[in-house]
C-alpha cells in the first residue's frame, strides 16, 4: 500500500487515542441544565454578536428545498412548521412537539387524516399573522418548486402524485384544506404513514406566506417566524442574522428565543484560519471538522472548547450505474472490496471521530443489523480491503484503462478522500482524475444528471431516525430527478423490487415496528449486493468553539443548537 495510507493509519492511531481520553468525557458534561431559570440565564446572556466560519455556504436558503445540514442547523432558528423536533439536548431531540399548531392531533380515519389547530399570534418577520391558508399554500410550494423530498416525504398526501406530474398547478385538492375562519388545516393522507410528524418537522415543511412567490429564493431571504430572520446573505462573503422584530415565544420546546442579538455566519476562510480565529476570540464555532493534525493540540491546550457527539450519518461514493464504468455492478463491487476504510478514518481525523462501515445504516439506529460483504473474510464487520477480489472483478468486467472522474468537495477533508480514491482506481486500472469544486455547490451538482458525474465523494446526516431516511431517501425509484439539482438517488439506481419492499416494509412499520427493522436490514444487505454506492465510515461530530461561548447544547437531531449558546 502507498504512502497515505501509512501515514494515515499512524495518525489514526494518535488522534484517535488521544481524543478518546481527552475529549469523550467532557462533551458529556456540555452544557449547562435546560431546566435552569430561563428568564435569569436571559437576563445574564441576552445580547452580543455571534460570530460563526465555514470554508464555504451551503446553497440556497429557501427552507423547502435546501437539502444540507449546515442550513438546516440554521433555518431550525428562522423557521417553523406545524411540529418540530424538541431543541434540547440528547435523545431529547428525538422527541416531536407541537410548533405551529398547539398540539399534536389524534389520528382520524385509521391514521389517514390529521386535524391541526393552528396557533393565533404568530407572525412573520414581515408583521403579518401565519394563517392556515399559509401553510396549505407552503405545503403547494413544495411541489411548486420542485423541493429534493416531493417524492420520498411528501408523496403520500392525497393528490401529490398530480403535483408531481404537473407541479406549476399544484392545489393538493383533496389533501391539504385549510380554514382560516376555524382555524385549521386538515391534511389527508392516501395511506398511513408512521413517520408522517417526522416528515412534518423538517425544514422543508417549514411555513412560509401564501404569496411567496413558487420559485427557489436562492440568496434572497424569505420571511421567518422564529427569533431569528436572515437580514442578508451573500453565499461569497457572510450571511447576517438578526432579531426578528415579531417574534413572541410560544413554546420553548419548539422554538425557544435566542441569546444572541445577532449572528455572523462567515464564508471562506480556511479550517486553519478559522482555527486561529477561534483561537484568537475572532470566531466562536466553525462548521467544518478541524484537520486531523491539529486534534491532538487542540484536545490538549482548548478541551474545555472541543465537543464531540456521536451523529447519526455515513460518508460514502455513490457510483452512477447509468455510466460507464459503473454501470457495470462488477466495478462497483470492486471499489468496495477494494476501500481501505481504516485510511479513510485516519483521513476524516482518526478512531475517535469515526468507524469504518461497509452498509448503509449507521450503528444504533432503528434497522441497523452489523453487516459486511466487501472486506476479507465477510461478516459483521470491515476488517481489512481484498485488493485480489477487487482486481479480479476489475478484469472480468473488461473496463479497465477507461477515463474516471471523480467529484469532491474542496476543502481538507473533501480534498483528502478524494485524492484517495484518484490512487485507488488508478491502482484499479483507471484512468483517474479528481475534481474538487466548491462546497456551496458540489451537493447540487453531483445530484444533477446533466453534469455526467461517475463517482463522486458525499456524506448523508439522517432528516430523522428512521431508516427509510436512509435507504428509501437515497435509494428510491422516486427519489430520480433527471436534470435536476434535487435528485437525492445520485448513483440513479431504481430496482423496482426493492422499491416494493421499501413501500411494503413502511406501511409495516404502522402495525409492527420491530418487524419492520428486521426488514430493513435485509433491504440494506439486498442494496449493498447490487452496490450502487459504497460505504466509508460513521462519523462523530467535533466542534471547536470559543472561550467565550456558553452554554454548547448538542441535539442529537438537529446538532449544536445554535439560539441557545450565549457570547455575553
């Protein structure tokens, strides 16, 4: 094996041990009591300027199609649904409470019909009061525009599928009904659906104005509810946060009020300027992982300000099977017999911050039974790459010696996977080159079927705990866009057999949850057969933050919870 590797495999070994010892035990110990006198800790806290980096923006801030996880950790403090996952910390944030409406609703009809109470008194950041008639028309937009989840959240309300066919007349007939003189909105379901309230609490659910206009906002900010709008955004410089002037607390489960006045969220900085900056007291959190080098120092001189939370998420290759070579399910397998996932670990910063997985289903997550076809000696776990395997299907397929791109973020981390996978399919017998592009766009670019992308290197963080947000999301006939930015089945694999299964297994979990989750492992082995993408590790979330900031509350559904941390 190469050079990287080696080196890779060594500093695993350092920053791993290292960061298990110094960092696991405190981030237990983050933050500070929800239970504490929130009226005194705001009096204490309330004001300053938070000032947050990433090396890049994260696209378009329109809430119901921006699909990244960057965003959705800020749009959880801009915007509102019907329901909301609780902002609280831990497995607490697992738990759905009600956010527009003031209560979760019994189900009607054998779990096909849902009456929501809509609030009174909310009010957009415009001034004007959220009506029902603005969440039927927010549920319209949705299709209207297009948004990445349509097919795979949104499909089951009654008269999406017309939506989908001819989404620029979107009404929903029949599906969502709202009354504004009552006060409710009625959604009605063509089956039941028991994940329906986690599709309900994401932000592409989130309510906007019935005249927003049906076209993706892009940089230009749309209307907010919660204590916090986007004043301005733009994706090559900072976005700015302020207060929003309308914003009454009505539920510190769903939307708690901030501590912050404002927030600076900064663009373009490097991981190690920003580490500098945060050093420095210039920045108090960055979005990207620190590089792997520089864990040991800062786990050692800063572990008050270091956290890392185990997340619910994998990194992995989808691999086009409409273009060549990986059309071919031999290569595909090839790649994955071929990984060297403890390089990869050493790579995104050692064994303390990830695992190697060769499934789709991350560990301690519903459906996850520990499994491993790609690795010598098949069985629950990767343990070492069968490069013989690799090369032996490499040559039956007859591909070797064809031209291979593959598409990675640019940035540390991005860069690194990358150039791994260039060497490892040159090894293979490619021609391989890597090109990385701008995080603000790689996520959008690689899912659109126009750019002709053969592999490429991407990360899927859960939407919520199930795992049809995993393996129907990814991996559905519905989740294909062709020529679309929002097609979230980026390897473009539809196994119509498969499909059924899925549908079948989701409409089990209804009646028998633990049967389904046996299910749904025998799908994620059933995809890893045909390897339309491979696995390469779990990762656990580090976050460095300022001296300054308090009160770090990490959410195991949404992450650090942002409106929460004071800077005063």
């Amino acid at each position: 094996m190469n050079s990287m590797t080696r080196s890779t495999k060594a500093l695993s070994c350092k920053a791993g041990t290292f960061l298990a010892t110094c960092l696991l035990a405190q981030t237990a110990l983050s933050g500070l009591s929800y239970a504490e006198d929130r009226a005194a800790l705001m009096a204490q806290h309330r004001g300053g300027t938070m000032v947050l980096a990433a090396v890049s923006a994260a696209g378009t801030i329109d809430p119901a199609i921006n699909y990244t996880g960057q965003y959705w950790q800020v749009l959880q403090m801009t915007n509102d649904g019907l329901v909301k996952f609780k902002q609280a910390a831990g497995t607490e944030g697992f738990k759905i409470v009600p956010d527009v409406a003031e209560a979760i609703p019994e189900p009607q009809d054998d779990g096909k019909t849902y009456v929501f109470k809509i609030r009174k008194g909310i009010m957009f950041s415009t001034g004007q009061e959220l009506k029902p008639s603005d969440v039927a028309a927010s549920f319209q937009r949705i299709f209207k525009v297009n948004g990445p989840t349509t097919g795979s959240f949104y499909n089951g309300i009654v008269g999406a599928d017309k939506c989908i066919a001819d989404a620029a007349n979107c009404t929903l007939e029949g599906g969502v009904i709202a009354d504004d003189a009552a006060g409710t909105v009625t959604i009605h379901l063509t089956q039941a659906d028991s994940e329906f309230f986690d599709k309900m609490a994401v932000p592409h659910a989130s309510i906007l104005p019935a005249d927003t206009p049906a076209k993706d906002a892009g940089t230009t900010a749309l209307p907010a509810t919660g204590p916090y709008m986007i004043a301005s955004y733009n994706p090559n410089e900072k976005m700015v946060l302020k207060r929003n002037p309308h914003f009454k607390e009505w539920s510190v489960d769903a939307q708690p009020d901030g501590y912050a006045d404002e927030i600076v969220y900064q663009f373009g900085m490097t991981e190690e300027a920003t580490i500098n900056a945060i050093q420095n007291g210039q920045v108090d959190w960055m979005f990207d992982t620190p590089p792997a080098d520089r864990l040991p120092e800062l786990g050692s001189k800063y572990a008050k300000q270091m956290h890392i939370d185990p997340l619910a998420a994998f990194w992995y290759l989808p691999m086009n099977t409409n273009l060549a070579p990986f059309n071919n399910i031999k290569v595909r397998q090839a790649v994955n017999y071929a990984l060297d996932r403890d390089a990869l670990v050493g790579l995104f910063g050692g064994d303390a911050l990830a695992s190697p997985t060769c499934q789709i289903l991350p560990p301690d997550f519903p459906g996850y039974a520990p499994n491993c076809l790609y690795t010598k000696n098949p069985g629950e776990s990767w343990s070492e790459p069968d490069m013989d395997k690799a090369k032996a299907l490499i040559k039956e397929s007859g591909t070797a010696g064809q031209k291979v791109t593959i598409i990675a973020e640019d940035n540390a981390v991005g860069r690194g996977i990358g150039t791994y996978v260039q060497s490892l399919l040159n090894e293979l017998g490619y021609d391989a080159s890597l090109k990385a592009i701008s995080p603000n766009i790689e996520f959008t670019y690689i899912q659109n079927t126009n750019n002709n992308v053969q592999i490429s290197v991407t990360q899927w963080y859960m939407d919520y705990p199930a795992a049809s947000d995993f393996i129907n999301v990814l991996l559905s006939c519905d989740s294909i866009h062709p020529g679309s930015d929002s097609s979230i089945n980026i390897a473009g694999y539809c196994n119509k057999e498969l499909d059924k299964q899925m549908q079948d297994t989701m409409a089990l979990s209804i009646k028998d949850p633990k049967a389904a989750d046996a299910n749904w492992a025998k799908i994620d082995k059933a995809f890893m057969e045909q390897a339309p993408l491979a696995p390469l590790f779990t990762p656990k979330s580090v976050n460095f933050t300022s001296a300054r900031l308090g009160n770090y509350l990490f959410n195991k559904q949404n992450r650090w919870v942002i409106s929460q941390s004071w800077v005063k």
